[in-house]
C-alpha cells in the first residue's frame, strides 16, 4: 500500500477523511466528549490482498493527543483503522445494497458480537486463561441509513450520508497479515482458522440453546436462506461455463466434466437443502470462510493466530459448512488429503469441550457425534464446491489454484460426491 497525505484523496473514487471526522470517531473510541487533538493523519487504500467486490476500504493512520479530564497535558497516541464503504461502482453497490450485506456485518459488529462476548464472560472469565478468544477486529464505529443520496462527505449527523460507513481496528497495524491464496494456507494456520471459527459456533450455539433464543428470531438480518440460495446461485450460472471450459481444454478430466453436467440442472436445490441447518445444531456461521478473509499472526510460542474479516454473509447454518469451504478452498491438496480427519478432530474437541464448558453436552444433549459430523461434513463439500464454482475466475489463471481446484474434483469424484452419494440427506 503507498501512503498518501490526508489532505488530498487517495484517487477520485476515495471517500475524502477529514479532521472533525476522525475526532468524532476518536471520541467514541475513548467514550469523551473533549480533550483529543489531533496531530496527524494519513489515509491510503486499504485492499493490501487483492480487490474486494462488496467494500471500497481504506486505510487511516491517525497520530493524536488524548488528555483525560483533570490531566494537564495529553499523551499521544496512535491508531490505525479500516474503514469499509459501499462500492462506488454502481453494479457493486446495487448489488451489495440490495443483498444487504452492507448491514449485515455493521449488524454483526453491533448485535451479534456483543451478545457472544457478554454470553462469552458469563461462561468464560477472562481470568481463567481459558484460550477461548473470539478472533475478530475490534469495532469503533458504524452508520447505516438505507436510502440516502450517498454524498461524498463522512460526515457523522448528515442525511446526505454514504448508506453505510463500518471502521474496525487494522489488524495489520498489529502484525497479522494476509494469507497466500495461491500457496495455500500451512497446516499451522489452518489450525489457527479452525480454532477462530469454533469459538464463533460454540458459543452461538451456546446462547441458543443456555438462553432458549431462536437465532433467526432474534437476528433477522442474517442471510437466510432463500436469499442466500439466489445470489449463490447467480454466482454458480455465472462461474458454471467458465469451468466447463477449462474442463474442457484440460485433458483428463472428462468424468469430472459429466458429473458437473448432471449436476448442474439441480444446483439451486442443492444449494438451499445445504445451507439449511440440521436441529439442534444449526448455529452462527460465516458462510464465506476461506483464507482471503483471514489475517494470521506468528505468536511467541510458534502458534499461529487468526482473526476472521468480512462478515457480510453471515447465516444461521451448518458448522461444517465453514469448515468444508475452508478446507477445499485454501490449503494445498497435500494437506487436505493428509490432514482433514486431524483437523476435523481438532474442530470437534474444541466444540465439545467448549460446549460442556457451559453446560450443554452436545453428544448426550443433542445427539452430536463426531460420526454424525462426517456426515454433514461430506454433504457440506458439495456446498462449498458450488461456491468455489460461483468464484473460479478466481482460480482460472492461477496454476496452483487451478490444480488445486483439479484435486478436488478428482477426489470428489472418486468419493462419489460429485455423484451425489450421501451428499443430501
């Protein structure tokens, strides 16, 4: 990313940031009402990974003083942030706008997060080192008004506001960074992902079932299904030809290419009987888990540690959903073919013991076993393929991606999954 000097925009399609902005945020942050200055501030584009189709984001480095009241000077201070706007490509924002997923993650920083967190200290006090994090950045501010102008002014009160406006703390700022999509992820941060992502569905599934909440009830905003069934199945139509053609001119996979041909017909069915949760274990999920929205951190101990981006779709779901996209998506096939029980293990013992940590057995209470998990799993690959379909411009191109993508329907294809077997219940 090249720095560039607050004061002008970083090209002519930017948000322009100004001062009384960022103090207006830094005043939330610091629950004040005075007694911040600002020094300095630069502001820069803000997708360091790749282009991000359902966000224009940029990235904000504010230098500042902060004096708390009765102090007589202030302490400086630095913060570096994210802010995610909506598109100003029309098509984008049209399309982001009318599938809502703009709100649906300033929803998920606002209503779902908090709700985990104070379910989380009910259960889980922080003083009990109990490694249970909910890995995801912090949020510090957000502004959502559906159907304004969209004026090119950040302003905190204007009606003429952008519809939606969410900053999150930049993890970068912090020493995690990006995975490579075309490497894979290593065994170590896949580990890290699984042990991010379970903390989410254990204690989702801990405040449906501890508090008696009906999720979909009390979060209506989340993909449901229906509508999840339709952008995802756009997407495979789209994604659909483009693999067929590179089917076709890769020799070898003729039986793959007439498995897919018999699928195809029966994809948007496929897709809403996948994404329904099975009772009693439908829970929070991310619905679009994959190494692109994750950020990874080395820590002293040679762990690895993840925190997960990009909640726009997020679902009352499967878990194994997250799960299966992860794991045909992002890690080499050397990987997924050696180490899938293992990391599935890894899933498994976390939740349970995380679940009985609070109280809810998931195999006597709710009759969850780690068989019955394979089985939802093998249907879920088949969910998470037709989603890497709706994405394989992503992977046409990329000869590692492209190779990976060829493993999974040879193995697919030789486990019959692609034949449907045991795939819909």
């Amino acid at each position: 990313m090249s720095d560039t000097e607050e004061d002008s925009t970083c090209s002519d399609s930017c948000w322009p940031i100004n001062e009384d902005w960022l103090m207006e945020v830094l005043k939330k942050h610091h629950e004040v009402r005075s007694g911040i200055s600002i020094s300095e501030f630069k502001v820069r584009q803000g997708c360091q990974d790749g282009v991000n189709n359902l966000s224009d984001i940029l990235a904000v480095s504010v230098v500042y003083e902060f004096a708390k009241d009765g102090d007589d000077g202030g302490v400086r201070q630095s913060l570096d942030i994210v802010i995610k706007l909506l598109p100003q490509d029309p098509f984008s924002r049209y399309f982001v706008t009318e599938a809502q997923f703009d709100l649906r993650e300033i929803k998920f920083y606002t209503s779902i997060l908090p709700d985990l967190m104070a379910f989380q200290e009910q259960y889980f006090p922080k003083e009990q080192g109990n490694g249970m994090v909910v890995s995801v950045p912090t949020c510090f501010y957000t502004q959502y008004a559906p159907g304004c102008g969209g004026s090119a002014q950040l302003s905190l009160a204007s009606p003429d506001a952008p519809e939606s406006i969410l900053v999150l703390e930049d993890m970068r700022s912090l020493g995690f960074k990006g995975a490579n999509f075309t490497a894979g992820l290593t065994l170590g941060q896949t580990e890290a992902a699984i042990r991010a992502i379970v903390t989410i569905h254990a204690l989702s599934l801990g405040l449906k079932i501890k508090r008696k909440v009906d999720l979909n009830e009390k979060y209506p905003f989340l993909f449901q299904t229906t509508r999840a069934t339709e952008s995802y199945q756009q997407l495979v139509e789209q994604g659909m030809p483009q693999l067929t053609k590179f089917l076709e001119r890769t020799p070898g996979y003729t039986n793959e290419l007439k498995a897919l041909t018999k699928i195809r017909p029966k994809t948007k069915q496929l897709i809403e009987t996948l994404l329904q949760p099975i009772e009693p274990m439908g829970l929070i999920t991310h619905t679009d888990f994959w190494c692109n929205n994750l950020l990874f951190r080395s820590e002293s101990d040679r762990t690895d540690s993840c925190t997960i981006l990009d909640w726009q779709m997020v679902t009352y779901s499967r878990p194994t959903n997250d799960l299966a996209l992860l794991l045909i998506s992002s890690i080499p096939s050397s990987t997924r073919r050696q180490h899938t029980d293992r990391l599935l293990d890894l899933y498994y013992g976390a939740l349970k013991s995380y679940c009985l940590k609070m109280d809810v057995d998931i195999e006597a209470d709710l009759g969850y076993s780690r068989n019955k998990m394979d089985c939802e799993y093998r249907q879920s690959l088949l969910l998470a393929l037709l989603l890497c379909i709706g994405s394989v411009d992503i992977a046409i191109g990329n000869a590692a991606a492209e190779q990976r993508l060829l493993d999974v329907l040879r193995d697919f294809n030789e486990e019959g999954i692609l034949g449907l077997e045991g795939c819909v219940a």
